[in-house]
C-alpha cells in the first residue's frame, strides 16, 4: 500500500484561533459533577430561569399558523422589525425606519460574526476590546482581516483609550468596536462615551459598532444606545448596533436579534447573511415583536429585580474575601480582582478543586487580566452566598 501525506483538514483560519483556556477546568467540573459533588456553576452566561409566558404563548400560536412554517424573508418579518423600531423609540428615542434601518438575526452572534464578511477586505484592521467578546476578533480572522486590541484597564474604567490606537491602525481600520454594558468587565458607560466614539470613527472613517447585547439588564440608570449621540444620525453615519432578546426575555435558545444602522451597513450586512443563512423561524421572529413590544412587562422588570438581588448577596461576599470589586450597574456579570495577589487561573482552579465552585479566570479574556475573574449572576442568591461561604473558607 502506498502512503501519501495528507492535507491538515483544519483550515490555517481556524488553526490561528488562540486555545481555549478554560478546558482543563471544563474537564475537571464535568468530572466533578459525575461522581457526585454538589458543583455550584458561576461561570456560565445564560439565563437560568424560564422564558416569560406571554412570550411562550405568542410562540405557540405563531407556531400554529401555516404562514410561518416557509421560508423567512431575508430581513425578517415586518412585524419584527417594526417591532425592533417602536422599541428603539420608546427605550432610546431613536427614530429607526423598520425597513432602511433594520435587519433581524439569528442572535446577535449571529450578526456580529457575520459582519466582517459584509464590510472587511483582506488586510484592513478591526478594533476590538481587550479583554471582549472573542467573536470580534474571530469574525476578523475568518475573513482575512487583522485585529488591534485596544486594552481596557480599571484606571479607565474599563474603557478604550481611542487616542491610544496608532495613526497607521487608524488609517487601516474599518470597524470600531464597543460593548456597554460590558462582558466580562460589567462595566457602564454614560453617553458621552458614545459621543467621543462617534466623533473618533467618524473623523477616521471608520464604522462604529455597538453591541448593546445588556441594555436591559441593569439595576441604576438605563444604559444609553450609541444611537442617542448628538454625533450621529442613522442616515449619514457609518454605524451599526446589535440588539438581542437572549438575555432580556431569558431566550438565548431562542435565536433572535436585530441589527439597527446605517442603511449601507444593514444592507450589507443582510445581503452576506442571505448567502450564509435562511433567516429566522417565523414563529420565533412572531414572538420575538410580542416580546419587544412588551419590553416593560412586569415579568421582565422583575428578573432585573432578581438579578439586583443575586449582586447584592455577591459582592459584600467577595470583599470580605479580600476581593477588590465595584458592584455593576448592568448585565448579569460581575468582575473582581483575584485575593492577595493570585493569578486568576489558579484561583478558578482550587475554586473548582477544593470548594466545588465554577468561575471564570480573567486571564482566559486577555493577557492583562490574569488577576481578575468573572462571576455570572445566573443561579439563584442562595446558592451565590452559598458558593461565596465556600470560596472564604480556603485560605488565600
């Protein structure tokens, strides 16, 4: 028998995505819970309580009807976007036209990874976050662009410095990312942020993006949409915003979102997604408008309250640990520095190892953060005062 070399399968795209880091601690926590042990599990980022009923509800009857069973169009519903453009009115103020300025996806994810492929060419330059979403970046890297992390540090308050980024990245640059309310930092920004951004991407040319995935899990003032900058207008500035239902209804299953812009950009965003996709289940998109047009639905304005309480049993907690932590304004994560000085791998590690406790270590997000951890908010306040009791009693 002849042997011949074979041809790596992977592509040299995905053999340039950095590791995965939280393996080794994914395999122990599986581990753990086979054989037994109570894991209590703070490390993951989905809602953990149950869909809203009227949302299920309008799901069903949606479900029922014939004319949502085809093919969905492109952009999606009119009935969705309609809805995404009334709620962008009533929260922000922002008057979006259903049809020019929106597009529906399947998630935010969805639109965010997609985006490159509508808007980059090979060689042009992304800013990103550092520590953020890893989708940026990867959404760059699949379609041939590059990326230039901008750090985000607690001396800014978790916020790039714009005028740090180099003349020869900015004359390249093509996309500008931000995320507020921020994963994993938690952290919040007033609209001046989103004014000075406006005012970078449009002196640079560059399209600012804003992945608003939080905007409704907050527990102070309601987090600003880039959309209600004095800079910018949804006909004349190259921008994009992501929205999602995941965390706002607890439908991360679900996969809904929608995408408000420049009508350039929400059209190349669609037309990309038309050769990738064939759109969102009409049912689901359905459900979608019943849950944007009930955005302050008791049921929703209280898992914001049942979040508020989760925090609040959290962090009194992990000072008395000897962890530096601001509580968050918004979102369901919180982010702290590691106790005397450990490096955040080996705190989730005898976290997971000796008090049966998930987290998520900070060095897994950037370089510059190995002495941070995240917390996600998303099992009940009891089991987090639980969990925070067994993290105290190891010795830091």
């Amino acid at each position: 028998m002849t042997t011949t070399t074979k041809r790596p399968i992977r592509s040299e795209r995905l053999g340039a995505l950095p590791p995965y880091l939280f393996a080794e601690i994914d395999r122990k926590k599986r581990a753990k819970i086979a054989a037994g042990a109570d894991v209590i599990n703070l490390g993951v980022g989905d809602p953990d309580r149950p869909t809203p009923t009227f949302i299920i509800e309008a799901l069903q009857k949606a479900a029922m009807d014939p004319r949502t069973h085809p093919y969905s169009p492109g952009r999606g519903y009119p009935e969705f976007r309609q809805a995404a453009a009334t709620f962008m009115k009533k929260r922000f103020g922002v008057d979006a036209d259903a049809d020019k300025h929106i597009t529906t996806l399947l998630g935010s994810k969805d639109g965010i990874s997609h985006l490159p492929a509508a808007v980059l060419n090979p060689g042009d330059v992304i800013c990103a976050p550092d520590p953020g979403y890893p989708v940026y970046s990867s959404g760059a890297l699949f379609n041939g662009a590059e990326t230039h992390h901008m750090p985000l540090t607690a001396k800014t308050g978790w916020t790039p410095v714009f005028e740090d980024i180099p003349a020869d990245v900015r004359d390249r640059a093509r996309l500008l990312w931000a995320n507020y309310p921020n994963n994993p930092t938690g952290a919040t920004v007033e609209l001046s942020f989103f004014d000075t951004m406006a005012q970078f991407c449009n002196e640079h040319d560059i399209i600012a993006c804003s992945d608003h995935a939080y905007s409704e899990v907050y527990f102070e003032e309601a987090p600003p949409s880039f959309w209600q900058s004095k800079h910018v207008n949804l006909d004349e500035t190259h921008a994009i915003e992501f929205h999602s239902l995941s965390k706002t209804f607890n439908m991360t299953g679900w996969r809904i979102a929608f995408a408000v812009g420049h009508p350039e950009v929400i059209s190349a965003l669609a037309a990309a997604k038309d050769n990738h996709d064939s759109g969102v289940f009409g049912a689901v998109q359905l459900a979608g408008a019943e849950a944007l047009n009930q955005y302050d639905h008791p049921d929703v304005v209280a898992m914001r309250e049942v979040y508020r309480e989760r925090r609040d049993a959290l962090t009194p907690g992990l000072r008395a640990m000897g962890c530096e932590v601001d509580p968050p304004r918004a979102g369901f994560f919180c982010w702290a520095k590691c106790p005397q000085g450990v490096d955040s791998m080996s705190f989730a590690t005898r976290c997971l190892e000796e008090a049966n406790v998930v987290v998520i270590p900070g060095a897994g997000f950037s370089k510059h953060t190995g002495n941070w951890f995240r917390i996600a908010l998303t099992v009940e306040a009891e089991r987090i005062t639980e969990a925070v009791e067994r993290m105290k009693r190891l010795n830091w």
